[in-house]
C-alpha cells in the first residue's frame, strides 16, 4: 500500500503489478537503476547537469526525496538486461483541467530511449503509471508536452489523455 503523507511516499514493491512486453517488462526502480537513469534523464532534461540529475536520483531512490521531489519512477527493463525508458509520477494536489478535491496523479518525465521507440514501451509505462495513480484513489492522471514537442502530444493523445488548456509563460528580468 502507497501511503501519501508529509510529501513521503512509502511503497511495497510486490503490491505493484509487473508489467511485460515483448522483450521486456516495466517495473520500480532502484537504486542499481541511478547510473543509466541519470544518462536518460540528462537526455530528456538537458537543462540539468548530469551531477544534478544524479544527485537528485540519489534522494529519490533512496526513498529520501521529500515534497515535490518525491517521485515513484519505473523503468522498461530488457530481458537480457538493460534499460531503455522511464517514467516519473507523483501526486499533485490539482492539475490544470482536472477536477478540483482529489489529488490527481502527475506524469513528471516520460522518456524512452531512441532505438526503442514505437514498440509500445511508452505505452506500458504509461499504463504503470496509470495503475499507481489508481491504487492512491486517483480518478485522473495529468501531464504536459512542451508546444513544439509534437511526438510527445500524438503519444499522450493516442494513450488517451485529450487536450487541457494551452498557456503561454512569461518572463522579465527584474
Ligand atoms: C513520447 C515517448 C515516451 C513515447 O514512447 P514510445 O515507446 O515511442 O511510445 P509507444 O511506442 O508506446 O507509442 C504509443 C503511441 O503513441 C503514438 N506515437 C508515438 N510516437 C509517435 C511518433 N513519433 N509519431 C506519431 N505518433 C507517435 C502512436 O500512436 C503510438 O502507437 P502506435 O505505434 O501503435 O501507432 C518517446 O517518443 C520519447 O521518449 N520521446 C522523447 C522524450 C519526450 O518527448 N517525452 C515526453 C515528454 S512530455
């Protein structure tokens, strides 16, 4: 059982559901995981240094992250060994075009790697995200795609999710 308090989350591994498809299967990260998921998510975020995207992993897999830091990340796992995606979910208290009252689950990073794209691995990672999302009494899963990320709107839409509202951000140096 996921409890969801303090910002921890607190997890049971056999309570989770593996996920397979063919060559391979989804399941829960660990901290064996922190190396090639630091260079996936170097990937998808180069904004963050490796060094920063590893240490936050660090936090995260060791079950210390805390607040909005605190995600449940699973990997697509090869059965001859190896790594080709990942997906990080937490729960938000709200989530643009959800409705309000209940925490809703959040698909924070979704990333497979570039030879193995279209063979459904995003989509089962999705679906473990979207079970997680389930058993914490979520009744939505929300996300975003930057505007120009087209690949990233067609996967979500083919998955099911339809479009919330559309924004545009702003800055000015003070
Ligand atoms: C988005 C991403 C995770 C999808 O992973 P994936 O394993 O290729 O997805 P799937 O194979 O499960 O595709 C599911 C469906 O999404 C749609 N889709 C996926 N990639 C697509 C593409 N390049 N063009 C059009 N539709 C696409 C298709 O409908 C596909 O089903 P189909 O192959 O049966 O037609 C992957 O493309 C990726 O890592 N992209 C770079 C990082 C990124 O943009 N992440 C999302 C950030 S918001």
């Amino acid at each position: 059982m996921l409890r969801f308090g303090e910002g921890a989350l607190i997890f049971a591994e056999r309570e989770i559901r593996e996920v397979h498809v063919a060559g391979g299967r989804v399941r829960l990260a660990t901290r064996d995981d922190a190396e090639v998921l630091t260079r996936m998510r170097t990937e998808l975020w180069p904004e963050g240094t490796a060094e920063e995207h590893s240490s936050e992993l660090q936090e995260i897999l060791s079950g210390e992250a805390r607040g909005n830091k605190a995600m449940t990340i699973f990997v697509w796992e090869a059965h001859e060994g190896g790594l080709a995606g990942f997906l990080e979910t937490r729960l938000r208290s709200h989530a643009d075009g959800c409705h309000e009252g209940r925490p809703v689950g959040y698909v924070e990073g979704w990333f497979v790697s570039k030879g193995h794209r279209r063979r459904g691995i995003g989509a089962e990672l999705l679906r473990a995200a979207e079970d997680w999302a389930r058993r914490q009494g979520c009744r939505e899963l929300a996300s975003d795609a930057e505007i120009e990320n087209e690949v990233s709107q067609r996967a979500h839409e083919a998955l099911g999710f339809r479009p919330g509202s559309r924004v545009v951000t702003y800055r000015k140096s003070l």
